[in-house]
C-alpha cells in the first residue's frame, strides 16, 4: 500500500465531546464499533468532518461515548483499512479519503443539443426587458463612444445605480464604493488576489460554491470549512474555527447558500460578524442570491448589521447572473472607497475594464429587476415544485429539504455513489453535478447530488425520469448492486 501523505501543516483537531455529539445523530448513544467507524465514514464524506482533522485519542473517545476503550480501538482500526483514517506514532490518527474519492474540476460549460443540462444553476435572460434594455442602450451608445470607452471602476451610472439599490436594501451606499467587474467571480478573485497570499488561510462553508473553490486551489490559499447542514450553520463551530485559525479571509454564502439553499438567521450573522473582527478576518460575503427569495422576503445586506470597524473589513460580491443573465457577465464588488480603488489598480494588468456596452444594457436591466423577479420568482417556484414532486414520485427513497430561495435541491442519495451516478445519468442524457463538486475538501459529499430548477416544468420532470432510469440501469451495474433499495435506504 503506497504511503499516505497527511498535511500536518493544517492543525485541525477534533474534540472528543465535539465527535459525540457528531457521532449521536448516525450512530446512536452507545453505538458499537461497525456503527461508529460507520458514523465517522458519514460525517467526513458529509463534509461535517474536514479532511485531515485529528480525531480524538482512544481513550477520550471512549470516555465522551460511554464505551469501552476496546470499541474505539476497533472502530480506528475499521477506518484505517477503509483508508479513512491514517495514524503515526507519536502523531494521532487524522482524517483521509482512499484513493479514488476525488471529485471533477471540470464544469460543464459546454452545451450539447441532446442533453437536458443541470450542471448549471442559472436561469435564461428576460426577453422581453432584455429587448427594453437593449434598446435603451442603443440610445446611449453614441454618447459612450466619443470617449475612450475605459472605465477601471465601472460606468459611473451604473455604480450609482448599484449603490442605490444597496441603500434602498436598507445599507447605505455612495458610488465610490462600488467597483463594477466581469460578474460576482471576478469580484471574488480580486479581493482574493489583494488580500491574500499563498499559504493564507480561508475560511469556506463546506459545502460551498465550487468555482471559488477551485479559484482558493489555484491560488494557493489554505481552506477551513466550516460545515453547513440541512440544519444550517453550527455558530459554536464557525467561531471556534475563527479563533483557533485566525484565518485570514473568509468566504461566506448565507443568503440562499449554495448549494444547500439555506438561509442565514440575523443571529448568527451578528456573532460571525464579532468573531470576524475580533480576529482581523476579512469577510467577502457573496449576494448572488440574494433576491431568489421564493418563500420569504429577501434578506437586507449583510454589511448592514455590521460596526463601523466591522463594516472596514467586508466586502459584498454580487452580479446579475442570477436575477437577470448571466451572459452579460456584470458582478460587483461593495467595500470601503480606499479598498475599492485598490481593487480597480489590482484589475488593470490584467482586465482594465468591464465592457461598457454590457454596463449600459445592466443599468437598463436594473431599472426593471421589479419586473423582471415578478415574473421569474412565481415560475421558480412551480419549477421548484415540480422538481420535487417527480423526486418524490420517482426517487422515494432520495432525501432533501425544500429552500425558501435559491435556485436548486441539495439531495441526499443514501449512499456515496453521486459519481457514479452522474457518469450513468451522462448516458441517459441529463447532465448533472455530483456533491464532491462543492466539497472543500475533495471527495466528501459523494452521497449528494445538485439539482437546480431553472429549467421548465415538463423539462425537470424528464430529467428525473431519466436519472431514475439510471439508477435502475448502468448505475447499478456501476455500483455492483442491482436492488436500488438497498443503496437509497
């Protein structure tokens, strides 16, 4: 067996009464050796177990479980020939997956005619307002192209436009605190590329967005996650990742993350927010989805719970990707006037400027987003809906919760099989993203599937009726096992 590397650089460890209580919703009070190895094998692919953590000693475990030191021993050793777990001397026992539990890096982009796409959780432009827009841009055009058409910092009207709407939300907001940018994932990396450095820390909600994971990878930052579970954020957990890293930025989803579509209570944001400031960590907090509120109202800025002390350490992304259309490619960045100047000086060797044609047709766009969310939220609802109720009729025994926003379903399979299953649902003509896609740590996530339901009705209940034929079909030759219930149980 080729020898396990372990990054003991990421000091993560596990407290023994942490574990328990982990432990205590998969594998009962007092649960024997076979169900704890089975409980700890839950929570790291669940991500509630980060990769490389150190597990408690034996003998602390067995104390916090109230069982002998002998089961713990027992249950190490189960998940050390599972390749779960790794131990050396003088080292502990830490966290790892075993070969082959490694998610793609590849998003499918790529559109084919034959394939119903569910890679991808982003809804078609509004015609009808994008025409509008279009138009109104047209008028304006000439008027733009007397000039040089450069502008670093974005169209001075649409960044008072952006800086409009955050203040009518309720966060007062002058234009020079707006930078505008090629869409949210632009502003993301620039504020990456500012403030941190290789070897940094940040802290991520795990699950989290995959495209900014795989842009904290390619920039050499150090990942904390944080889990998010169907029951939302751990605030005890998030704090202590705080203290005990000192992370250096932290990214954070809470409006309708994705992928699991929960909201973050005001609680939670005001104690994330003290922690924060107490250990000098920049909050990039992405709004994407902010206004994708299907069963409540939309939440208010998150900056505006923020100190004035606090506030000098947040920077808000968000975009029209989600809300209008994502082929514009219009993001922006909300932070202090001095660091969005930095910001525009860091873009310039490589970007210079958003195009000037997309800023006008966004500042059109803008003008109608009351509109334009009173048509589309009413039919993400229906699509939503649909999704689920084909879920329920043909995939029973799959589990989810329904989001109050967002744009898609964070399913639970059952088993760690998502892989497998996206390569057999490939076959059947539906595209879709595996969980380990939004894993900070590779491989987790494995018995979870993305669904999003921006596509039409009669379209989301196809896509389930074929990965359905899936499961019955190559997956289970895939899997070796060709009783479906006993892997969704």
């Amino acid at each position: 067996m080729a020898d396990i590397h372990v990054d003991h650089s990421v000091d993560r460890t596990l407290g023994s009464h942490r574990l328990a209580g982990l432990l205590s919703a998969t594998a009962g009070d007092r649960p024997g050796y076979r169900a704890l190895a089975q409980g700890v094998r839950t929570l790291l692919l669940d991500g509630r177990i980060a990769l490389h953590t150190r597990l408690p000693a034996e003998r602390e475990l067995a104390s916090a479980l109230g069982v002998s030191r002998a089961t713990v021993t027992a249950a190490y050793d189960l998940l050390r020939e599972g390749g779960y777990a790794h131990s050396r001397r003088g080292s502990g026992t830490w966290t790892v997956l075993p070969e082959g539990r490694r998610p793609s890096n590849v998003a499918a982009f790529t559109p084919k005619d034959d394939l119903i796409d569910l890679a991808l959780a982003a809804p078609f432009a509004p015609q009808s307002e994008l025409a509008e827009a279009l138009g109104a841009a047209s008028a304006q055009l000439p008027r733009l192209a007397a000039t040089a058409g450069y502008h670093p910092y974005g169209l001075p009207e649409l960044r008072a436009a952006v800086a409009d709407r955050f203040t009518r939300r309720g966060l007062p907001t002058l234009p020079d605190q707006i930078l505008i940018t090629s869409g949210a994932q632009q502003a993301v990396s620039l504020t990456l590329g500012l403030l941190g450095r290789p070897g940094d820390r940040v802290l991520v909600e795990n699950p989290s967005y995959a495209v900014v994971l795989d842009a904290l990878r390619r920039s050499g930052l150090r990942t904390t996650p944080v889990p998010v579970t169907e029951d939302g954020w751990d605030s005890d957990l998030a704090e202590s990742a705080l203290r005990q890293a000192a992370p250096r930025l932290a990214y954070l989803v809470p409006d309708f993350h994705n992928p699991t579509g929960n909201l973050m209570p005001a609680e939670q944001r005001l104690r994330l927010l003290d922690a924060a400031r107490r250990t000098g960590t920049w909050m990039i907090v992405d709004e994407t989805l902010t206004d994708i509120a299907l069963d409540v109202p939309a939440p208010a800025p998150f900056a505006a719970l923020a100190t004035h002390r606090a506030a000098e350490q947040l920077v808000t992304v968000g975009s029209l990707s989600k809300t209008h259309w994502g082929g514009l490619r219009i993001g922006w960045a909300r932070a202090s006037s001095q660091l969005v100047t930095e910001l525009a000086t860091h873009r310039v060797p490589t970007d210079i400027a958003t195009s000037a044609l997309d800023q006008l047709v966004a500042i059109g766009l803008l003008e109608r987003t009351d509109a334009v969310l009173a048509q589309r939220l009413p039919r993400l609802r229906a699509q939503r809906d649909a999704l689920a109720a084909a879920l329920a009729d043909q995939l029973p025994d799959w589990r989810w919760r329904l989001p109050p926003g967002g744009l898609s379903l964070w399913v639970d399979l059952g088993r760690p099989v998502a892989s497998a299953l996206a390569a057999a649902a490939l076959d059947h003509g539906v595209r879709i993203e595996g969980g380990a896609r939004f894993g900070a740590d590779p491989g987790t996530f494995e018995h979870r599937l993305r669904i999003p339901y921006t596509l039409p009705e009669e379209v989301c209940t196809e896509a389930v009726q074929r990965i359905a034929a899936a499961v019955d079909g190559e997956l289970a030759v895939r899997v070796g096992d060709t009783d479906r219930t006993r892997w969704v149980a």
